[in-house]
C-alpha cells in the first residue's frame, strides 16, 4: 500500500522536482480542515496509481519558502510537476473525481 511521502524546502528539489514520474504534490496545514478532507483522496491517488505518479505532502507552515515560490495562498492546493514544471495546479478541496480528471491526463 502506497502513501504519499513527506517532503520539506530541503528535499523538494530532489523528491519533486527531479523525479522521473509525474509528483502530485498536496499543500497543506494541520489546522486547516479542508486539507483533511482531502487527505482521503491523496491517499487513494497514491495507491491506486502507483508506479504512475509519485504522491507528496508539504507541512506550508513547517516549509514556507516552497509554498512562497510557487505563490500558494490558499490551501489545500495540489499541483502536479512533470519534468520539474508545473501542468496542473487545483486550490480547494474537490471531490477525487474532480481532481483525477485534471491530473491523469498527464501520466
């Protein structure tokens, strides 16, 4: 069973940015109640399409300086890199279908 790494500032870089598979990558904060509902479907994305992305987490309030580069202001956010540029970036906590139709066409 796949579940979505963690990533900091420091790894980024290497974990999402350089990965050879497409990187879902989920902005979140533990206060914010929205990231937890989307929590579920992150996880389901990892597993289920494993192998085909590579699924990640980032703690905004533990690593601002990513967030700040890429001008997250409202989380969750959840943005897709592919060949370490963005293609996909969904703010709000949408329905899993919502989100695997904006993502899979990708991978």
């Amino acid at each position: 069973m796949a579940e979505p790494i963690h990533v900091t500032d420091a790894s980024f870089e290497a974990e999402i940015l350089n990965s050879d598979l497409p990187a879902l990558v989920d902005f979140w904060a533990e206060w914010c109640g929205p990231c937890h509902m989307i929590a579920p479907h992150i996880v389901d994305i990892a597993n289920e399409y494993e192998g085909k992305v590579k699924v990640a987490k980032i703690d905004v309030d533990s690593n601002p300086a990513v967030p700040g580069r890429y001008g997250i202001v409202g989380i969750p956010t959840v943005m897709l890199f592919k060949n370490g540029e963005v293609v996909e970036r969904i703010t709000g906590a949408l329905p899993k279908q919502r989100i695997l139709a904006q993502i899979t066409p990708h991978f």
